[in-house]
C-alpha cells in the first residue's frame, strides 16, 4: 500500500463541526484542537446576554452567549502560546486550566483555574500573548467572546513547545535498539516532524522483512539486518497523518538509514488516499481496498479529535454532469458508511462528490493520468 499523499491546502484551517447540530459556543460542543496550527472560525452569532457572565468567569458586565470554544490537551507539560491573528470583532479571551474528567461540568461549578483573561478591540493585526507554561494531565479550555449577533471570523494560532517547569525542553524520542549481533550492519529507522524536525514517536510496523518483522514503538529503531529486503512499513503517531511505505528497499550490506518525516495533523489540509478502488462505473467497493479502509478506521480510531470530508473525484471526459457527480458522492458515501459499521462516529464525517471538476491532469495521456484523477481524498476538517 502507498502512503497517504499529503497535500496541504493553506495553514489557514477551515474548521468545520463534527455536524451541523454541533454548537461550540457552549463548553459542551467546544472544539477539540492541536498545537502549532492556525484555525479559522466564525462566531455563530448569538443573540442573547450571558446572565452567568461565562459562569462568572468573566470580569465585564456585558458578556454574551456568543462564544468560540476549543479544548487542548497537552501530552506533556510545555509552553502555550496564543496569537490572534485576526478578528473584526472586540474580543474577550479566557483561557482555563480544569481536570481532564467531566471538565465543562467543573467549569459551570466555578471549580476551574482561569489563567488569562484578556479584551481587545477589533483588529487584523497579529495580536501576542506571554506564554503560559501548562502541567500535564489538565485540559485547557479557551473561550472567545464577542458581541451579540456578530458573525465575524477569528483566526488565531496556537502553539505549543514542550518543556520541564525549569524551562528544559522536553523531546518526544524514544530509542529502541534492537541490534544485538556485534559487527553486523544495522538499519537505523528514524522518525521526525516533517515541520520541525524534531523525533516523533509512533507505533512501527515491518512485514514481509523475514526476521525484522514485528510491532514496535519508538522514535529510533535500530535491528541488525544482513538481507536485501523489500518491506512493508506502516507508522502511526498520535497527531500525525498515518504513513504506508510498500516495497521499500532496505539494503543489508552495510549500515543504513531511513528518516521519515511525519506531517502533523493540521485542519484543511487535504489526504489522497491511494488503493481505493471501485467497479467500474458503479459504487461498489473491490475487496482488495478493504486494508486501506481498515487502515483508514484505525487512523480515526487514532485521531479521535479530528472530522474528515470524504471526497469523490472521477475522470469523467468532457463537462462535470451531473451523473459524473452523483457517482463521485455515491462512492464517498459508500466509504462514509463502511467507517460508521465499524465503529467510526458519524458526526465526524461527510462526504462530497466533485464529479470531474477537480483533475490532477485536466487533459489526461494515458490510463495512470487517467487514473490519478479517479481517485479520494479526506479533508481534515
């Protein structure tokens, strides 16, 4: 199986909701989010006074119910960091500190730790905060406030730097070696964030590699190796788009290195998703794409916080009709319902039909053309 092709879209993130029902200007449907990623949302535009005053959090008189929430759990302690980078509305900002269990519940009951709170006007200029060091094991709640029936978008960046309460950065790198042959040649595996080139430790998976296979976990994996192999390696990390290498040489002559970078999980960006394949003309999933389905389920599985748009391309000749774009959604839809059976929430997922009207090659040559653009995608919403 090939990888996820990863094609970024933009760092602005379009975030959707897991559904339309879904309100995030309550605690309850606040959003779950990431570190080191720019979001982009809108204010729902509520229309009443907040009588509680954000549960009495907030120190102005006149707070309205139309808020944004979003929610982060650091897998460390570390540095926050907040930029508004953009609001056309005034804005009050609260950051809270509560226990990971039944947090909005102590939130209402006024037993969270408000950590910042800060109001500024309207502005389209980058906005700074002092950075705000946060344990481990606590989830952090941000709620922005605005006016009543304001609509205006908010796009603000969250960053996240782990380190001891010394101020010592904290590394995610575990080192696993498995050499235990004294002279032999080594295949060192390594795994960084594509970003920051930092260590990324994630669950490894070697197959067809004879003596090599196995499940590991580690940042860096190093096992002896006197064979000239072609193997399959899969790799997942919490936070990171999943990876799939097939027939991937490993040479055993001499020591060798594989580094492989990791793409962060950031919303909107967009996933190709390769070995899905179909009856031709029709919505009926081929069998053999089941493993990348299943593939797929454990990456959401994984990935609990994120929603994906399933998208359906086809290389349909001529103008988009409209046959071509109920295909594309018919097929989306089929990949939407195999995710729900299996345990996936369905208010995580949607799915879109694009027809033809999104080629990778708008004048297709020959059938691999041809094939690249039958083909789906999942956004990260």
């Amino acid at each position: 199986m090939k990888s996820f092709s990863v094609l970024f879209v933009g760092l602005i993130c379009l975030t959707n909701l897991w559904s339309q029902k879904s309100d995030y200007a309550t605690c309850s449907g606040s959003i779950s989010i990431s570190a080191n990623a720019v979001y982009r949302l809108n204010f729902l535009g509520k229309s009443k006074q907040d009588q509680l005053n954000l549960y009495g959090y907030s120190k102005e008189d006149s707070a309205s119910t139309n808020n944004i929430w979003l929610h982060y759990t650091p897998l460390t302690s570390g540095d926050l960091s907040l930029q508004i980078l953009g609001c056309n509305a005034p804005l009050s900002i609260y950051i809270l500190e509560c226990p990971e269990e039944n947090a909005c519940e102590k939130i209402k009951d006024k037993e969270a730790n408000l950590l910042f709170h800060e109001s500024i006007t309207a502005t389209n200029q980058t906005t700074k905060f002092p950075n705000l060091f946060l344990p481990e094991g606590k989830t952090y709640y941000l709620a922005f406030n605005t006016k009543k029936n304001r609509r205006d978008s908010l796009v603000v960046r969250l960053g996240f730097e782990a380190k001891t309460e010394s101020g010592e950065k904290i590394v995610d790198s575990l080192l696993l070696d498995m050499a235990h042959i004294y002279g032999a040649p080594i295949y060192h595996l390594i795994l960084i964030d594509e970003q920051t080139k930092m260590p990324v430790t994630a669950r490894i998976y070697l197959s067809e590699a004879g003596n090599l296979d196995g499940t590991y976990r580690a940042s860096h994996l190093f096992l002896n190796n006197t064979k000239k192999l072609k193997a399959t390696i899969r790799i997942d990390a919490q936070g990171y788009f999943s990876k799939d290498l097939t027939l991937h040489k490993i040479d055993g002559s001499h020591d060798t290195y594989d580094t492989i970078a990791l793409t962060s999980l950031s919303k909107g960006s967009t996933a190709k998703l390769d070995d899905i394949n179909f009856v031709g003309g029709l919505a009926i999933i081929l069998d053999e794409s089941m493993p990348k389905l299943k593939r797929l389920k454990d990456f959401l599985v994984l990935n609990g916080g994120i929603a994906i748009e399933i998208q359906g391309h086809v290389n349909g000749e001529g103008k988009n009709n409209l046959s071509a774009q109920r295909l594309s959604k018919k097929r989306a839809e089929k990949i939407m319902r195999y995710l729900i059976d299996n345990g996936v929430d369905s208010r995580r997922l949607s799915a879109v039909g694009f027809g033809n009207t999104k080629p990778i090659f708008t004048d297709p040559k020959d059938d691999n053309e041809r094939e690249s653009n039958r083909r789906v995608e999942i956004q990260i919403n």
